[in-house]
C-alpha cells in the first residue's frame, strides 16, 4: 500500500502537481535504507535535494562598480559638445552685409543673363530674314528648273538640235 501511494505521489511530482507535504513525504521515502528497485532512480535525486538544502555559499561577493560608467560620461560629454558645435555654427551664419552682398552679385548675374537673352532673341531674327531668304532662294531655284524645262519644249516644237 505504501509502494503504490508514493508511485502516485511520484506521477504526480512528475506532473508538478504535489504539494508541499506530499514531496516531504517522498523525501522521507526515499532517505530511507530499503527503497523498491524499480524506484531506485529517483532516489539520488531526493538525496541531492536534501543536501543542497543544506549548502550555503560561503565566499565574499566584491562590490566593485564596473569601467564601463566612465565610458559613458565619455559619451556624454561627446555628445554635449557636438551639440555645442551645431548651436555655434546654427548662430554664426551670414551676417547681413555678407547677404546684402550675396543679393546684390545674384541681381548682377540676373541682368548679365538678361542680356545675353536678348542678343540670342536678336540673333534668332536674324536667323529667320536668312531662313525667309533661303525659303526665296529655293523657290527661284524651282522656277528656273521651270525654264529649262519649257526650254526643252519649246527645242521639241521647233526642232532647233
């Protein structure tokens, strides 16, 4: 009877399903001398439980705070002056005679452009005169082709070759 209420109380404990009372009473099972064989598996492993318990760790555990602090006040600090720098160069911009400078070069470069726009206008009239007077020119050029051909007519009717 004993043998078959400590095989349950060993499913269960398989299950993690014991309490705390159930698994004293394994411990005591099997702290005993005489344990069924086909037990004997599980009893090195209430033996260990039960010294284990009885362990203390006895050595000095040292305090000491680790390097790595220093290295982030290293990277705070980096941080800090990067930021510094951004606010020095956000503020230190142009000053306002060098934008008056600025504005007054780029109204010179809009008036040179200016200029050179309509002489390329111009340019492009004049272009259009010779395009007219090539338009002129192949025109004649057909007229006369006109003549040679009347001309050769004309040799036909009065057989002058």
């Amino acid at each position: 009877m004993v043998l078959n209420s400590i095989e349950i109380l060993l499913e269960k404990y398989d299950n993690g399903e014991t309490t705390l009372q159930e698994e004293q009473q394994l411990k005591n099972y099997f702290s005993k001398e005489t344990v069924a064989p086909h037990l004997e598996v599980y009893r090195s492993m209430f033996q260990y439980f039960s010294h284990s318990h009885e362990e203390q760790f006895t050595k000095d555990v040292p305090l000491t705070p680790r390097k790595t602090i220093n290295l982030y006040k290293w990277i705070s600090v980096a941080a800090v002056a990067v930021l510094m720098f951004g606010i020095y160069i956000q503020t230190s911009g142009p000053t306002q005679a060098q934008r008056q400078e600025a504005l007054l070069a780029y109204n010179q470069t809009m008036e040179v452009f200016n200029l050179v726009s309509s002489k390329l206008n111009q340019g492009s009239e004049s272009m259009n005169a010779l395009n007219m007077v090539s338009t002129n020119f192949t025109r004649g050029a057909d007229n006369i082709a006109y003549l040679g051909e009347f001309s050769k007519t004309t040799d036909k009717f009065l057989k002058t070759n």
